[in-house]
C-alpha cells in the first residue's frame, strides 16, 4: 500500500508586505493540512499518481493500457489504481494542459470518497484524427478538495430566493464575450 499526501490549504499574498518577503511570510504563516490517500496498484505496469513539482496543486493521472482513441469518439482507459479517499474530500478530475493539445478532454469530474473501485480515464477525441496512447502516458490530474456538509433546504411557496443581485438570473456568457 502506498500513501499520497496533499496540502489543502492557500492563501492569497500577505497586503502591503514586501514582494521578496512574502513567500518566506506565507510559508511560516500557512500550515497547511496534511491529510493521506492510500493508493493501491491492481496490474504490475500501473503508475501512481504524482505531482511534478511540491507546489504543484493536482496530481498526474497515468494510462495503464496501450490504446487508439479514434477520431470523435470517447474512449475508458483504466489507470490500474484504487484510491482511499478520505471522509469530507473528493478528487476532482482536470485536464492537463497538454491534454488539449493532442486533441483530447475528459468527459468525468468528480470521485466521491466512498468509491473504492478502479480510477478510469474518460477520454473525449474531438478531432478527427486518431490518438495513440501507451501504458504511462500522463492524461489528466486530479484535485483533492475538502467537500462541507451542506443541508439543501426547499423555499416554501410564501418565501422566494432573492434574484436581486448584481448578476440576478442573467445566464451563460451574461457578462460578455
């Protein structure tokens, strides 16, 4: 069993601080939680999440199966990965910035920390052209998010929810191009 560790905790720049001190202030003022994810590998060939770089927010997410993704299709691709998520967190699932680039996004976002299964990778070819993928291709990353426990409450008919705001009930893309 292998551990993965995360900070969760950012904080904006300290205000009217010298630039050349701030990171020096925030790293003796932000403690940043550690919580750990045990990770657990199911073939032989599969690669663990990582992180690139200590400061780095989301963890790499590596294919575990050589694999064509044709033109316009959507392809699961397994990572040979189970994850613990702890209680009160969940991973949210991104593209890199590479993915992209190969013509390529995902098309899943959130684990919860109940599921206990195999990571699969959902990926989407939205050119035409095909895409060939190797066992330890980095494909996406995942974020470890604290999730609150939140009660969602029904307004009754003698009470409404406030739409006077600045944007009120304006829909996508209501702030311009």
């Amino acid at each position: 069993m292998t551990y993965l560790t995360a900070g969760t905790k950012c904080e904006p720049p300290l205000r009217g601080s010298n630039p050349a001190n701030q990171s020096k202030q925030l790293s003796s003022t932000a403690k940043a939680k550690t919580i750990t994810i045990k990770a657990e590998r199911l073939s032989s060939t599969a690669k663990l999440p990582t992180k690139a770089y200590e400061g780095d927010a989301g963890f790499d997410l590596y294919s575990d199966q050589k694999i064509r993704v044709t033109g316009h299709t959507k392809q699961r691709i397994s990572t040979g990965v189970r994850l613990a998520i702890p209680d009160d967190y969940c991973l949210v699932v991104k593209d890199r910035g590479s993915t992209p680039e190969l013509g390529l996004t995902h098309a899943a976002g959130v684990i919860d920390q109940g599921f206990r299964g195999e990571l699969f990778i959902t990926l989407v070819n939205f050119t035409p052209w095909p895409v060939d993928l190797a066992v330890g291709d980095k494909l996406l990353q995942f974020l470890v998010l604290p999730v609150p426990r939140v009660k969602l409450v029904e307004v009754t008919e003698t009470e409404t929810i406030n739409t006077n705001t600045e944007r009120g009930e304006k829909k996508l893309a209501s702030s311009g191009a």
